[in-house]
C-alpha cells in the first residue's frame, strides 16, 4: 500500500502508452510512418526509464520497475495527447 500512487501513476501511463499506438495507424499516412513512430517512442521511451532508474533509483524508495514503467508511460503522454485531439477533431459534428 506504500507505493499506491506510484502505482496508479505507472497504470495511468502505461493506457497512455496503449492508447497512442493503438490510435497511431488511424492518424499516420502509411504502415512506414507507423512503425516510425512506434520505433521513435519505445527507443526514447527505454532511454528516458533507464535514465530515471539511474539517476533516481538511488535515492527513491520505489521499486527500480515502477520508476522505468512510468518513465517510459510518461514519454507517451503527449503523443496520446495529441492523438485524442486529433481524434475529437474528426468526430462528425451534429
């Protein structure tokens, strides 16, 4: 229970990171631009864990998985950002 909310944190970018690659085919021109894309956001997406766990694995009480998960969640954030928008804006309007 100590690590609750690190843990409800690392849920929530882990569906974000879902979300953006499920949602990158309908929103990229090619099955190139896909995989580009996906490649692009795991690579930085292991870059950026692994250097959480290095620099705050040290000095955080987390265990080193949740600090990575998050991490690579967090890299995910904004390109699921963009998707939804992208998404509410080709939405048939009524």
């Amino acid at each position: 229970m100590e690590h609750a909310p690190m843990q409800l944190f690392t849920l929530f970018t882990l569906l974000c990171a879902v979300y953006a690659h499920y949602r990158l085919p309908r929103h990229s021109n090619s099955d190139q631009q896909v995989w580009i894309s996906r490649l692009a956001l795991i690579l930085i997406g292991i870059g950026f864990g692994w250097a959480m766990v290095r620099f705050y694995g040290q000095t955080e009480s987390y265990p080193h998985s949740l600090i990575f998960l998050s991490a690579f969640g967090v890299v995910h954030i904004p390109a699921a950002g963009i998707l939804f928008l992208k998404g509410v804006r080709d939405r048939p309007q009524p």
